[in-house]
C-alpha cells in the first residue's frame, strides 16, 4: 500500500486518516482491541442445553411501616385570665399619697410623705393583684371540643421474589445457580473449550 492509496482512504470505509481526531483516533483503536479480545475470549466457546432438575423460587420478607392518623373529638380545659386592671394599683397610689400626706407636719415633709405614700401603694395593691392571679382568683377555667391526633405505624410484610435457585445437568455433572427467572425445562449454558 503506498501514501498515495493510504490517503485516498484504501482502508475500506473511506475515512482520511490525516483529517482524523486523536480522540476519534483512541475510540477506533479501543473499538478494535475490544472486538479482538472478546473474539479470542469465546473463540473456543459454544452454547449448548442443559437440563432442569429444579428450580426453587426464593423469596424475602420486606417489612414496610405504614402511617395511620386517629382523630377524635376531646373536651380540652383553659385557664382564661380575667381582664387585668390597672385600678387597684392607682387606688393603692391614690390612697398611700392620701396617708403619706396626713402623716407629714411640715409642707416639704407632706410632699416627700405624698410621693412615698403613693409608690408603697401601688406596691402593695400591685403585690396583691398579683397573689390573687397566682392563685386562681383571676382565673377561670373554660373548656371546648378539639381535635387531637396521633399517628401510629402499622407494619405490613410483603415477600419479594429474589429470584430461583436452580439445580441443573450437563454432562453428567450437577451444577447450581440463582437466576431472575425461572429457566424451564432446559438452561442454556456456555460451554468453554480451553487447549491442554
């Protein structure tokens, strides 16, 4: 073969070798190389039958958990705060500056007793609110229907085929596999001759 058919595409298919990628270059190499080595791989196989002596389905139990939501209807109780008024903390206010001020003499004692009269209380009227919160006297208790819900998991089993254990004869010889399907009467099987 010279340059001159080698460039004309004498290879068979016509392709121009010179205007060919690396990268297309590597893929029909790798493509050749390939199909060479699975040809010398079954070069001395053939198939032949065998027969089926059994072939036994094997399966699995998978569990699966599965949510279930339960409402009902339940009388459900609430502790509702009665209005919180300010009034007993300004009576208190207005009744301690009211004192402060009768204890006092002088007019500067009057005012200074007025101021801390009304602070102590609005204290003691806003302590005593708060005692009476704490313990129920502000308090009343309602009750209304509402939906509660709870989520429980039933378990539910299902058998999953696997595939078949087969029991087959070839050549006098008992062999065993598992495959997907169940093969029949008869397995096809590859037969592999090596030289001794």
């Amino acid at each position: 073969m010279t340059d001159k058919n080698l460039s004309k595409g004498s290879l068979g298919n016509n392709t121009n070798l010179v205007g060919m990628s690396g990268t297309r270059l590597k893929a029909a190499a790798l493509v050749a190389g390939l199909s060479i080595v699975s040809t010398t791989a079954y070069a001395g196989s053939s198939y032949e039958r065998a027969s089926v002596v059994s072939s036994t389905p094997v399966y699995q139990t998978v569990v699966y958990e599965e949510p279930r939501e339960v409402c009902r209807q339940e009388r459900v109780a609430y502790q509702e705060s009665a209005h919180r008024s300010k009034t007993p903390g300004i009576i208190g206010a207005i009744v301690g500056g009211a004192l402060g001020n009768a204890v006092g003499n002088k007019k500067s004692n009057k005012r200074v007793g007025t101021v801390v009269g009304g602070i102590l209380g609005y204290s003691i009227a806003k302590d005593i609110g708060r005692h009476k919160r704490e313990h129920g006297a502000n308090q009343r208790v309602t009750y209304r229907q509402q939906e509660v819900c709870d989520v429980y998991y039933d378990e539910r089993e299902e058998q999953q085929l696997l595939g078949y254990d087969v029991r087959y004869v070839y050549a006098g010889q008992t062999y065993n596999t598992r495959l997907d399907q169940d093969p029949g009467k008869s397995l096809r099987v590859r037969v592999a001759v090596d030289p001794a």
